[in-house]
C-alpha cells in the first residue's frame, strides 16, 4: 500500500492512506535515500510503500519514494550530518519576529538559500506586529521591500489580533506547505489561527509574545479542513547550510541571479572579478548591502 508520512516520533510512524485512515508503522531495517546521510532518512512529507500483515498492529514501511524536493539543514549536533525537516514541500513559509524573539537577516538567508536550492517556493510571514513601535515598522517595511524584490512574498501579521491572516492562508489550499522559523515565533499559533479546529499544543498567547515559550517538540502534518497541509516544525536556533558548492550559492541570491548574465565573466562570484553586474547593482542601490553581506557570509563558510 502508498501512504503518506505524517508524524514521526522516533521509532513510531504514522502513515496517511489515501482514504485517510492512518496507519502505525516501523521502518524496515536501515534506510539510506539517494546517498543522503541523514539523522531522518524518512522525513515528514516522504511518500512510501508499506506493509501490513493481518496478524501485526503495526506495519512495516519497505521503501520510501522518490521526492520531488526536500529542505535540509545541518545536524545540530553532528557537522557531516544532515537533518531533513521535510519533503515533496509545495511552498516553505519562515515565521519571522523582529522582536520577541529577534530573527537574523543571516537565519533568513540560511533559509531561502536552502528552499531556493531545492526548488521550493518560499515566504516570509512577519509575525508580532502589534509589539511594534515606529522603529520597527519602519525597519519591516524595509525588509519586505528587499525580500520581495529579490522575488520572495512577504505578509505581516498579527496572530494575537488576527489581522491579516487570510492572506496566509489563502495560499495553503490544496498544497502541501511547511512552516518554519525560531522557537516562540508563533508557528503553532499562526496554525491554530489558520485552522482553530486543529487543536494543535501552544504556550499562552501573550507569553510566547514576552517570552518566546517552545511548544512544538517534533514535526508533525496536519490536515486543514479548508482542504491541503501543513508541516509543522519545532523552533530552529540555527540554520547551517549542507551539500551546496560554492558556485553554487550566487544561483540562490535570485536578485543577484537574475544580473549574472551581464557579468563579464561567467563564473563570476561577485567578490572581486572586474566588470561584475552586481557589484555595479550595489553602488546604484538596485542590489541590498544586508543581502550581499549574507551573500559573503556564507560564502566563507
């Protein structure tokens, strides 16, 4: 039988049928997918054949199918390890706070360096704008100007007052889409806000606003009622980057991508070579010093 991966705790895996009876399962023996070494050979989102003997409870999971994408990041723990957070993602969404706790410009480049780099559409959803003052509305306006000039959508909400939710969750239909950012950046809230009926576990509202409260503590699907998915994950401190070449990272800066053709070499890293389109788009103020600096940044990593 095919089914969908939904939840994962460990050694237990909850498969979805496509009548939308959930199965238990395990996997069989050691699994390694197109040569990834990863913590989580299966991930949240993976497609798979399994098995179901009539006198077992559980079944047995036999092979994991081919992934249309998948978003990786480094192993916590473990520098030559990976973690997948999810597969066969239609759109990525990163749960952004400027306060409450802070998001890095660095983490959100992390991010959509690795979504970009496995073909995953991604958003941005600024969070917590009730806790703004004027130095932070302005310093929002700025960033959604350089984020969606680059060709990422960005939304600014408010979960504690439901505004502008529906431009979230309008995009969610019919899609299979993950949900990612810092503990406390409201993820589980925004979810509960998008779909009350899903019951999802979250910190009081107003706590997680002080204190940036964890409540998710492992990746899980949900089904809406509206119809599509939603991957939810536990709060990221960080976001190393795994299996990317250097010549690799410009192709993932699409406002820089989109010059390449017009720099006079074509390798060009839009470090040093003379005649580089971006560099040029710097001077004029068409490319963001905080984007080229992350740019760097990884880079020299």
């Amino acid at each position: 039988m095919e089914g969908l991966v939904i939840k994962s705790t460990g050694n237990r895996i909850t498969v979805r049928q496509a009548d939308g009876l959930k199965v238990e399962c395990r996997l069989k023996g050691q699994f390694r997918v197109r040569g990834i070494r990863s913590t989580n050979p299966l991930a949240i989102g993976d497609r798979v054949i399994f098995e179901k003997p009539a006198e077992e409870n559980i079944g047995l999971i036999t092979k994991i199918l081919q992934r249309d994408n998948y978003i990786i990041r480094k192993a916590t723990k473990l520098s030559k390890e990976s973690h997948i957070i999810g597969a066969n993602i239609d759109r990525a969404f990163l749960i952004v706070t400027l306060i409450n706790p802070r998001t890095s410009t660095g983490f959100i480049d992390r991010f959509l360096v690795t979504a970009t780099g496995y073909y995953i559409p991604a958003c941005i959803v600024f969070n917590k704008k009730d806790l703004y003052n004027e130095t932070l509305s302005e310093q929002e306006k700025e960033l959604c100007r350089i984020y969606e000039f680059a060709g990422y959508p960005c939304f600014s909400v408010s979960v504690l007052r439901g505004e502008n939710i529906n431009q979230v969750s309008n995009l969610l239909q019919g899609k299979i889409s993950l949900f990612s950012g810092h503990s406390g950046s409201g993820k589980s809230a925004l979810i509960m806000a998008i779909d009350p009926t899903l019951h999802l576990k979250t910190g009081d509202i107003s706590e997680t606003h002080l204190k940036g409260k964890h409540t998710t503590t492992f990746t899980e699907m949900y089904e809406l009622s509206t119809g599509g998915y939603i991957i939810d994950t536990p709060g990221i401190k960080e976001f190393g980057l795994i299996d990317f070449e250097k010549s690799e990272i410009p192709r993932c800066f699409p406002e820089m991508d989109r010059l390449f053709p017009q720099c006079q070499y074509n390798n060009c890293s839009h470090t040093h070579e003379p005649g580089c389109a971006v560099k040029e788009a710097l001077k004029s103020g068409e490319v963001s010093w905080l984007r080229y600096n992350s740019y760097l940044s990884i880079l020299n990593d």
